[in-house]
C-alpha cells in the first residue's frame, strides 16, 4: 500500500497486476490499482479532476487528466472515504505512476492532492537496482 497526506486529505493506492488481461507476447502488461480517499479535514471538498504521470520502463512517458474519477467527481464531507478501482496498460513489464487530485472547497477554494508514486511490476521480474 502506498500513502500520501496533503491538507488532511489521504490517498492510499494498492496497485495489482491483471495477468488475465495481460499478453506478454505481444508486449501488454495491465496493472489495476485501488484508490482509497479518505478526508481527515474539517471541510467538505469534491475531487474536481484527475492528472497521472506514467512512466514506462523504457523511460516513455504518458499523462492524462480530465474531470473526476472513473466517470464521477465525488464529495467528501469530513470523515468520508471514497474508494474506486481503475487500470493502467504498458508496453514494458514495469513501469510507475503517480499524479494529483484537484479538490474543491465549498467556498471556491481548489488546491492540489498528491497521488503517492507507485511501481508496477510484473510478477516474477527480476529488478536491478543501479
């Protein structure tokens, strides 16, 4: 489980690989990732937009944004959890990914919550640390 804290609001991440989706053959590798959000603050916010910076093993780089998460921009007043599941194809038996959520306040106010970096491995890959 990977873990970030900005402005009382947590995001954890479990990413897992879909081996029945992958193919690598033919050079696909599908991760899925859960998202856990939970709001520790005093204030309600709503997750406006999304922004993932993905990084193959080759180094390649993909990133994508837009509105809200898996087709919703969910409230959470204080206390509330907000958990949703999603997937991530490569080219490359490893890669990484981490990003933002822009949250909003109920008086306007929109400020940035880290997406905590986290790898994507294959099973049984053998990693070399340099």
């Amino acid at each position: 489980m990977y873990r970030a804290l900005t402005r009382d609001i947590e995001v954890l991440v479990e990413p897992y690989y879909l081996e029945e989706q992958s193919d690598p053959d033919d050079s696909r590798y599908v991760w899925g990732y859960r998202i856990v959000i939970s709001n520790h603050s005093g204030k309600p916010v709503r997750l406006t937009h999304r922004y993932w910076h993905i990084t193959d093993q080759n180094g390649q780089v993909d990133e994508v944004s837009g509105p809200g998460v898996v087709g919703e921009q969910p409230r959470l007043d204080p206390g509330d959890t907000y958990e949703y599941s999603s997937g991530c194809p490569l080219d490359t038996p490893s890669g990484m990914m981490y990003g933002t959520y822009r949250m909003e306040t109920d008086d306007g106010e929109t400020f940035d919550v880290e997406i905590p970096a986290f790898s994507l491995d294959s099973p049984g890959m053998v990693r070399t640390l340099n």
